[in-house]
C-alpha cells in the first residue's frame, strides 16, 4: 500500500547474467566489425592491385587471407615485366637451366613469404581476439566482485538485523518468548554468518583471479609483440632475398610468354576474390547490422535490471519478499494503481512505423469497452517514447509508446464514467497533417504527372 513515485527504484535483480550476454554480444559485434574491416580492406587492395598492378597497395600485406593473391599479382607483374625487358634486351646469354633453378628459388623464397604473411594475419587476428577475452575477462571478475560486495552488504545487513533479534530474544528467555522462538533466531544468526563468510571467500578468489588476469596481461602483450617483430622481420628478409633472385632473373633469358600466362592467371584469380569478397561484404554487413540488434536488447534487459516505477501511484500485491528469490520471465513482481493525473496508454508500434512518431503528437483513442460509434474518442497526447525496440513473436521488433489521455472518463447517457486501470483500446497517432483543398487536389495532381511523363 506504499505510495511510489515514477522512477523510483522498486527492485534489483542479478544482473550477472545479464552483464555476461551483454559483454557476449559486445565481444560477438566486435569480431564481427573486425570481419568487416579485414573484408572491406582485402577488397581494396584487389581493386588498387587489379587496376594498377605495378603498385603494392599500401598495408596490402596485412589484408588477412587476400595478401598471398594480391603480393601474387604484384610479383607475377613485376616478373611480367622484366621478362618483357629482357626479350628486348637481349639477355646475358647464359644457360636455361640457371634461369630455371633461379625461378624455382624465387617460387620458394614467395612461398615462404606468403606463409609468413599468412601466421602473421593469423597472429593479428590472435592478438585481436586475445585482448577482447582478455578484456571480456577483467571485467568479468571486476563486475563479479562488485556483484558479490553488493551480496556481502545485503547479508550483513541480515546478520545485524537476526543477531539484535537474538540478543533481544535472549533478554526475555522464558518470559514470553519460548526456546524454539530463541533457538530459530539463533539457527537465523548461524546461517547468515556462514554465508557472509562464502561471500568473502567468494569475492577473495575473485579478487586473486583478477590479480592473476592482470600480472599475466602485460607478459602476453610482450611475447605477441616478440612474435610479431619476429615475423616482420622474416617477411622483410624474404622481400630482400626475392629482390635479388629477381635482380639476377633479368640478368638471365626470359620466357615472356609464361611469365605472362603466370600474371593472367594470378589476375583472374584476383578478380574472382573480388568478386566473392563483395558478396561477403554484404553478408556481414547484415551481420554487424543484426549484431548491434542483439546489443541493444541486451543492452535494454541489463538496464531493465532494476525495476523502476514507470508512474506514481500506490504499489500493492507485492509477490517478491526476500534476496534470492527466483523470478520467471513475464512473471508479475507487483502492481502500481497510477495516480489519476498520470494515468497513461501502453502502446506498441512496429519498427516500420516508429519513424514517424515524435513526443507530443495527436492521439486518437478508441476504447474497447467503448465503442467510438457510440461514445466517440478520447483524445491524448504522445508522452514518452521507449528508446530500445523489443521482440514480438507475431509483429518482430516494436517498440512501447506511452500516451497520455487529455480526459481520464467517457461521457455516456449523461454522466462521466471513469476510465479504470486494464482497459484495452485502439491507438491512431495523427503524424500528418494536410490541408482538404491538398487532399481532394492530390488524386488530380498525380494523374497530371503521369499524363505529361507520357
């Protein structure tokens, strides 16, 4: 029977749960992102390298699995090219198996760095994902230790409530309180001490694991930037030595006409990538968009973990009366009889419609138990509009408008009847408005138009 206000707080529920599928979608739209971003440069780099294939795009080595195609197009051009040069020139002369024995080592020498621009994209990606969990991992602890603090305040609370009831109880042993009373007040005592003492023995491993994820962080990042610099390193000296295979090749007799089939076929495989990868891109980018849906519901459910009043009025039929206790999905926790000056109209409005809906627009209200045939409409102003859209098996996502009637009764046969809680009705939010010389005149503009395009 208290009364409350809107906006106060009524009850908190453990938002561990909640906090741990936000962290998931979090850490999900990340990787995603990153999909998206390695995609989008691998489709760069294939167009510089496609239409200007004497130039290596720049960062075109980190552009994850369509670096070996597009250092491929680079080399098999710049090969091209020497060959070409040669032909003309001349060559120096020597022996078809030296110039042979000099591409196979210049084949190898782009194998090797190919596999080593592959580990290195793999390890980027590694180094990536590491320092999400890692991240995710941290926080996890630190929002696990405050969650468990907050438990430990709640429980000591009970203890120092139970252990004054005791001291209370043992006073007047006998006079009028009985043993059991006594002994259940103490059993009450003894329980909530031991589950203070799991809490803090909770919150103290929480708190050496966390000690742990942080000592370890700083020796992880050191040992990803050894392997990094360790890579770099191999894939510079591998550029280096296909540089001078490459310097000696020109030196030798050139096939041309392989070594341009070698470029044309590293070009088609480029183009197909290309292709492939756009498709790809839209693939995950309907991804990224589907993901930041789930982070805004998760969002929503963590910030729909404290119950707040949604308007003032008197709460009764509270069902919830201790810590701990378990709640179902779309259980009722209490009811709020609003106050008559707040009393207001749950609506839901589909996501195709929602953008057109602003605060303070007209609102015309049929009711159920009133049938505007007879009884006409209630008029009311749009109040408040819900920032994050929900789910609805029927109608997908929608999102909860509130409404606020301008008169709170219904004329009927001379009398104002109240309107009551729980009466269901039919919203209609006027988002336009034209002038009726427009609106006869519309049917006749449109006819025109299509007339004089004709």
């Amino acid at each position: 029977g208290d009364h409350v206000t809107k906006g106060q707080k009524l009850l908190l529920l453990n938002s561990v749960i909640l906090r741990s599928r936000l962290d998931e979608a979090r850490m999900k739209l990340r990787q995603a992102k990153i999909k998206y971003d390695q995609l989008d440069q691998g489709k760069k780099g294939l167009e510089k390298i496609i239409a200007t294939p004497s130039v290596l795009p720049a960062n075109a080595l980190d552009a994850g699995d369509t670096a070996r195609i597009i250092d491929q197009v680079y080399t098999s051009f710049k090969t091209f090219e020497d060959s070409k040069y040669d032909a003309t020139g001349g060559g120096t002369g020597e022996n078809a198996s030296a110039v042979t024995d000099l591409r196979e080592m210049r084949t190898r020498l782009t194998d090797e760095r190919a596999e080593k621009l592959r580990q290195k994209a793999l390890l980027k990606q590694e180094v990536a994902d590491n320092e999400i969990k890692k991240a995710a991992e941290i926080r996890g602890f630190i929002e696990q230790i405050a969650s468990h603090r907050e438990m430990l305040n709640e429980l000591q609370n009970v203890r120092s409530i139970s252990q004054e009831q005791e001291r209370d109880y043992a006073k007047v042993l006998d006079l009028g309180v009985s043993r059991v009373q006594y002994l259940n007040v103490k059993e009450k005592v003894a329980e909530s001490t031991r589950k203070v003492k799991d809490e803090e023995s909770a919150i103290a491993r929480l708190e050496n694991q966390l000690k742990v994820a942080r000592l370890d962080l700083p020796a992880w990042r050191a040992e990803s930037k050894s392997r990094m610099a360790g890579l770099e390193a191999e894939i510079e000296q591998l550029g280096s030595s296909i540089d001078g295979v490459n310097l000696k090749i020109r030196r030798e007799r050139r096939e041309e006409n392989k070594e341009e089939a070698a470029y044309n076929a590293a070009l088609e495989r480029a183009k197909a990538t290309l292709a492939r990868i756009k498709g790809d891109l839209e693939a995950q980018s309907k991804e990224v968009a589907d993901v930041e849906d789930e982070v805004k519901i998760a969002t929503k459910s963590l910030d729909e973990s404290i119950i707040k009043a949604p308007v003032s009025g008197t709460a009764t039929g509270l069902r919830i009366h201790g810590i701990g206790e378990v709640v179902k999905p779309g259980e009722i926790l209490l009811q709020i009889i609003p106050d008559k000056s707040d009393m207001v109209i749950s609506a839901r409005i589909p996501n195709r419609d929602i953008g057109f809906v602003k605060v303070g627009q007209d609102t015309k209200i049929k009711l159920d138990a009133f049938p505007f045939q007879d009884f006409g409409v209630l008029h009311g102003k749009v109040r408040d509009i819900e920032r994050y859209p929900e789910i609805d098996g029927k109608r997908g996502f929608t999102y909860k408008v509130w409404v606020e009637p301008k008169q709170l009764y219904v004329e009927a046969r001379g009398q104002k009847v109240p309107l009551k809680d729980g009466l269901t009705c039919e919203c209609e939010i006027v988002v336009r408005r034209v002038s009726v010389l427009w609106a006869l005149l519309r049917p006749i503009a449109k006819l025109t138009d299509v007339n004089m395009k004709e």
